[in-house]
C-alpha cells in the first residue's frame, strides 16, 4: 500500500529545511523506515525564499539518486498566499502544483486572511486548480473561522493537518483544533511537513 506524504522540506539549501544533502537523504530513510512510499518535495515560496522550478526540479533529480530511490520524491511547493505570488499562480499554475498537475499547498500568513479568499479560492477552482490549505490548526486565526473553512471544503477545498499536531508537537491549542477538524470531518490529508531529522521529521506511522 502507498503512503503519500505530500508536505515536506527535505530538499536541500532551499529553505528552512534540509540544511545538506547527507540530511536530506536521512529524511528520505526516516521517511521510507516509517513506511511513507512517496515524498512530495514543496519548498517554501514566499518573501523570503525564491521558488525556481528548475532549480528544484535539478535538487529533486540529486536526492532521488543519492537516495537510491528510497522512496519516490515528486515535485511540489509550499505556497504563500499573498498578492504577488496569487496572481503569479493564475498565471502559470503548473510552476507551483503538485507534481506540476491540479494540487497546490496553500500557506496563510499567520498575520493576516484577505478577506477576498473565498474569491480567489473560487477563482483557483475555476481554473482546474485544487487547493490544499496547508496545517490550519497551526495558524491561530483560522481557530475562529470554522463556518469559513466548512464554506472553502464544500466548494473544494481540501485542509491538511500536520501529523504531529496530533501528537502535541505546536502545542496544546493546535491539538485540539486539528481534533476538532477531525471531527467535523474537515481533515482530507496528514503530511509530515518535516524540516530536518531530529524535531521536526518526516514520519507519519505514529500520527
């Protein structure tokens, strides 16, 4: 059976992920050791980290020899919603989406929602782009936007939550919130969102 982890920073030097290759490498067998067959790659874009497909596309091609196809890596990013970067997606959507396909991991600031997210939201649908709200348990001010997030799921939208928020990892608060999505039947996809290979890594198994 397939174990898809579809949020992870385990490419090297191209964010606040992996720091090396020898790291990325034991991301991909703690991952593979924890039964997780597919590893989507999605380094951040934001502000503060450009987001170059070729460049990830080369780093992808690097890990999966030196890993020796532990597991199978797939292209992905981890995509931050705000102005620039939304028209930037409209427009050439398959630079950001999973697998350069439908999917795209959304990131919120943890600052601000535009209050016209439900119309972008809309407009990404209308364009065969599917997205996947990244950890909204960790992000406080989705807590008091339940009837929100019930709106975004039944226009299709999909909600990831981090596996080891179900383990207390963020904290209490997250914990609870990510239960409570469990059981409203708001929970599409666990993913790792792993970063390194102490704290914050790549299993699922325990969640």
């Amino acid at each position: 059976a397939a174990m898809v982890d579809l949020h992870s920073h385990v490419l090297p030097g191209l964010d606040d992920g992996a720091r090396s290759l020898e790291q990325a490498i034991q991301m991909v067998q703690i991952a593979a050791a924890a039964g997780t067959t597919d590893l989507v790659a999605s380094p951040h874009c934001n502000p503060e980290y450009s987001f170059d497909p070729a460049t990830v596309e080369a780093k992808l091609q690097e890990l999966a020899r030196a890993s020796g196809g532990a597991v199978r890596l797939h292209y992905g990013c981890d995509f931050h919603f705000y102005f620039e970067n939304i028209e930037e997606a409209l427009r050439h959507p398959s630079r950001y989406t999973i697998a350069h396909k439908r999917y795209l991991l959304v990131e919120f600031p943890d600052i601000l929602i535009m209050p016209a997210t439900d119309e972008i939201f809309d407009r990404f649908l209308q364009a065969g782009i599917v997205p996947i709200v990244t950890h909204p348990e960790r992000n406080f001010l989705l807590h008091a936007r339940l009837e929100q997030i019930e709106r975004w799921v039944r226009a299709g939208v999909l909600m990831q939550v981090t596996a080891q928020s179900f383990l207390g990892r963020f904290g209490r608060e997250p914990r609870r919130f990510a239960r409570e999505l469990m059981l409203r039947s708001l929970v599409h996809i666990v993913a790792s969102d792993a970063h390194d290979t102490e704290d914050r890594t790549p299993r699922l198994d325990v969640a």
